[in-house]
C-alpha cells in the first residue's frame, strides 16, 4: 500500500515543480528551470551555470560564471516560451517582468488547469495499475473478493485526497498568476 502513494507523491510532487515555473506577477527563479543552455556539449539548466539573484519584485539577474555563456542564455531565454526579452550588459542579463494583462492572466490560467488536468490522470493511471495487480491476485487465488474490494476502496480513498491535493495546488497558482 506505501507503493501506490509514494507514486502518487511524485506525481503531486511534479505537479508542484510544473506549477512553479509558471510566470505570475511576481519574479521567481523557478522561472528559469525548465530553460537549458548548451553547456560544452550538453543541455544544463541555468541555475547549475550561473547565479540567479531577485534585485526587484519584478526584475530577475543572472550571472554566469563565464562571461562566453552570456549568449547562450540570452538565445535560451528568447527562444523560450517565457515571452520575455532579456537585456545583456555584458557582465550579467536582466529580466524586467512586465504586468501581465488580462488576456495573459487568463491563458497562465487555462495552461496551470491542463497542468493539473494531466496529474489527475496520471493519479488515476497509478490507481488502475494498482488495482490491476489486486485483480490479477484474485484470479491467482492470493486474494479473496472481499479482500480485493477492501483493497480497491483503500487506493480509490488515496486517489480522491490526492486529486484534492492537486485541485489545491492548481487553485493557489490561479490565485497567484489572478492577484493584481
């Protein structure tokens, strides 16, 4: 039984570092960790190349720790799908965040629903596989009926505080990306 929510953890877990790298009003660093530059030869995230430092509610810096990765990460940054335009002064990059508009809020809104619709599926395919292994013990005589209803109640009573959990984080983050 440990199995099923040390799963559905990571999945609640995932969830949670997906929702942090979307933008709100605020600057976070989180906003950088799904953006890889080219690192002699392999992707590596920003934060393992340079210092990230928060000077202003709305104002990121980075400062890599060579002075030749300052291209890459500004292509990393513009190619991405921050939307955001960064500003190089040779020595570190800038990240003014503007205010996001009503339309803007809305779709961080529509993609941090998709992000939690697609844990709750994959909670839900935890369950099923775990209660396909149930099944499975049952036509093999391991396990009565009985014990296998018990079983799958136990794992559904898991699934609906995790899908909570979920509904819980997903409404935080609209709450943060709607405040003004």
């Amino acid at each position: 039984m440990q199995n099923i929510t040390d799963r559905m953890k990571k999945a609640l877990d995932s969830l949670a570092k997906e929702l942090a790298t979307v933008r709100t009003g605020q600057a976070t660093a989180a906003l950088l960790d799904r953006i890889n530059i080219d690192y002699y030869g392999s992707p590596t995230p920003v934060a393992q190349v340079a210092s990230i430092a928060i000077p202003e509610a709305r104002q990121l810096t980075i400062t890599p720790w060579e002075k030749a990765l300052l291209g890459g990460i500004e292509k990393a940054i513009l190619t991405s799908d921050l939307g955001l335009t960064p500003t190089n002064d040779g020595e570190m990059i800038r990240l003014s965040l503007p205010e996001l508009n009503e339309d803007r809020r809305r779709e961080f809104v529509k993609k941090t629903s998709q992000m939690g619709e697609k844990s709750k599926v994959a909670i839900r395919n935890i369950r099923r596989d775990f209660n396909d292994v149930v099944k499975k013990e049952v036509k093999n005589k391991e396990l009565s009926e009985d014990e296998s209803r018990g079983v799958q109640e136990r794992n559904q009573t898991i699934t609906d505080d995790y899908i909570a959990q979920v509904d819980v984080l997903c409404a935080k983050k609209e709450k943060d990306i709607l405040t003004i």
